[in-house]
C-alpha cells in the first residue's frame, strides 16, 4: 500500500509521513512549505513535493491582519485554492491520498480518477459546529462576528461528501460530524500522538511557586477569557500565568479594556519547540479551556514534559486525560470550575507531582507517534478493501 498525503504547512501530516515512511508506505507529500525548512523531516526529498509560492507571501507579509477580514479572507481564499489545484496536478500514483481538510478536494478527485480512496483528515469539529461556537462567543464578548469564511465552509462540506473517509482526532469532533448529519460508518477517530524524542522533562517546576502555562493560539476559541478569570480567583502567595503562541491583539485589548488582564500574566508570543519543552517541564500545569478545539496538540506535548493538564471537553482531553490522575476535565465556559481545579493543584503538591507523574507514563505509553501510524495504516487498509 502507498499513501501519499497533502498539507498547508505541516501539522501532524508530517508526523503521519515519518510513520508511512517507516513503513515503506509513504507515495510522497505534498505540502505549501518550502523545501530548506523542511530538511529536518527525516524524508527523504524526493518524497516531498512544495508549492511555498502563496502561502510563502502571506506568511511573510508583516501587515496581513491589517488588511481587513474580507481582503485577508480572499488571500486565504487564493492560498487553498492554488495549493489544492497543485495538488490535484501533482498528486502521485497511490493507493490512498489523505488530505487535511480545507484543500483536499482536487486531490481526492484525482485519487478517485486514478482509483485510489481519497480521506478527508478534518483536524477540528465539523466546519459547521466551528463556525457556530465561534459566533456564539464573539457574540457573548461583544466582538465581532466574523465566523468561519462561508467559502471554506462550502469547501469543507464538498471534501466530507467526497471523501470515502473522514478522520477526526477527538470524541468531541466525532460527535459534531454525526449532531452534522454524517453517516457515522464514514467517519474515524484518530487521536494525534507525540514526539517523545522531542517533547521530554527538562527542569522542574519551581517549589513555593504555582506557575501556569497556556500555549496556543491567544484567542476567544482557546478560552483564554475563561483562563484569566480563573487566574484572577486563585490564591496564591507566588502565582503566574504565561501565555505562549500567536497573538490576537483585538482579544489581548479587550480583555485589558473589561480590566480582566490579571497581574502576574503575561503574554510571550511564539517559541521554538525547546524552549516550549522546557516551559511545560517548569510549569505547575497547562491549562487548555478551548471551546472549540479538534484536539490540543499542547494536551500530549505537556503531559511528555511531567506536567498534568487541564483541558476542556472541547478539545481530546475526555480522550486523554483521566481525571484527577493526570489532571483535570472542566465544561467549556465554566471559571468557577477551571478555578477549583486550578485551586486544587496549587494547595496540593504531592498530589499534582503525582498527576505529572501519571501524565509522563502516559505520554511515552503512547509511544511517540508509532501507535497513531499503526491505527491509520489500518484505516486506510479497511478503505481499500471498502469495509
């Protein structure tokens, strides 16, 4: 069997790549990547096939947020589209062709020409539920609107329909594809893995401190809102709260102009992935309260590192995380409760090295990404054979 794969960026595609080419498995990937950053893979480079042209540009354009959503939205919506035309183009001879969603489709057209069996890999909940859960919560912060693009959400919906599979990572997303009227027989849960190679203790969290770790996307879908509040309730003599990943300037000053920007926060934008290792493995806990969130990469990364999580249901916490043995569960939107376990932690020590402990085994039981490789290895060879 081989399978070839399509990605804007790299994601966990290329994770998956690593795993098919260990197996002898991998047709190629194509992704928006150029090919300098991409010599670390541990691919070999004929496998890797890149279209950086557009994606490149607006990656590198510094004023991009600027440009108002609708002319943001039509570069975006470029972007997908001539990387899924390359794509449809490009795609090589295989068995399976495994799209992320969102500039799938060409290719799985073109896999099907070529009978091969086309999987949508959807990373979140159904486009739909996305687009409503983000409305919802602008709405209820006074902000705007804007919701996902209705071309994406027409985009995604024509992969569904096409795909003969649709992988989704968490119960929550499986659970939003069937309240969407998807036939359940079409879809898979597959839960991401972690790179235990480079996601492992480094440090220790500081004693008398109680040092929270927040690392995302900075924004109303993340539940960074619900986050500080809860921060705010905390007591404790030396506490913190730190904020690592991309920025929403528009959420970061609303919550400053409601006075909900805590002492003792801060936010730090992006790191590289070892100095991430080294802020899970000195923080207390990581905290995730997303309300729509596919799965939470940062959920296994953490827990790698000896840190316990709190996650809420709507990310793959449910899926993860055995409450109160390596960290917590909370309902979307709750502070109260993000609070209480936030609390929890902090009055009791032993019991939260404990939860890092548990989450550290946890983590390297799944054995890097090894264990996701086999589950979809055997997906794809139930596609074929059309069970």
């Amino acid at each position: 069997m081989k399978v070839a794969l399509s990605v804007p960026g790299t994601f966990h595609t290329f994770d998956l790549a690593r795993e098919l080419y260990a197996r002898d498995a991998l047709a190629g990937v194509l992704t928006t990547f150029p090919r300098f950053k991409l010599r670390g893979e541990g691919l070999r480079q004929e496998l890797i096939h890149c279209f950086p042209l557009i994606h490149g540009a607006y990656r590198a354009f510094p004023w991009k947020h600027r440009l108002g959503p609708e002319l943001e939205r039509r570069w975006i919506r470029l972007d997908a589209g001539a990387f899924a035309a390359y794509v449809g183009r490009k795609l090589p001879q295989c068995d399976v062709y495994v799209g992320l969603s969102g500039s799938s489709l060409a290719g799985g057209r073109r896999a099907h020409a070529m009978g091969a069996r086309y999987i949508c890999d959807r990373g979140s909940s159904h486009i739909r539920a996305q687009d409503r859960i983000e409305r919802e919560e602008a709405e209820l912060w006074g902000m705007r609107a804007i919701g996902v693009d209705p071309y994406v959400i027409e985009t995604e919906e024509a992969e569904y329909a096409a795909a003969d599979r649709i992988t989704i990572p968490s119960g929550f997303a499986y659970r939003t594809f069937i309240d969407q009227g998807v036939a359940p027989e079409k879809l898979r849960k597959l839960p991401y893995g972690v790179n235990i190679a480079r996601f492992e203790p480094d440090g220790a969290p500081a004693e008398g401190r109680f040092d929270i770790l927040f690392a995302g996307y900075f924004c109303l879908r993340k539940g960074v809102q619900y986050l500080v509040q809860a921060f705010e309730k905390l007591r404790h003599p030396a506490k913190s709260l730190t904020f690592v990943g991309l920025i929403s300037n528009e959420t970061l000053d609303m919550l400053r102009q409601r006075g909900l920007w805590p002492e003792g926060a801060r936010a730090i934008g992006p790191v590289p992935q070892t100095q991430l290792k080294t802020l899970m493995s000195r923080s207390h806990v990581l905290a995730l309260p997303s309300v729509e969130d596919g799965f939470g990469l940062v959920l296994n990364q953490a827990m790698a590192c000896g840190c316990p999580v709190i996650g809420s249901e709507n990310t793959g916490a449910p899926d993860l995380v055995e409450d109160g043995a390596d960290g917590f569960v909370v309902p979307i939107r709750h502070v109260d409760a993000l609070a209480e376990r936030l609390q929890f932690m902090a009055d009791h020590p032993i019991e939260r090295a404990a939860m890092g402990r548990s989450a550290l085994a946890k983590a390297q039981g799944f054995g890097g990404w090894h264990a996701y490789g086999e589950k979809a290895m055997a997906i794809y060879e139930e596609a074929i054979a059309g069970k």
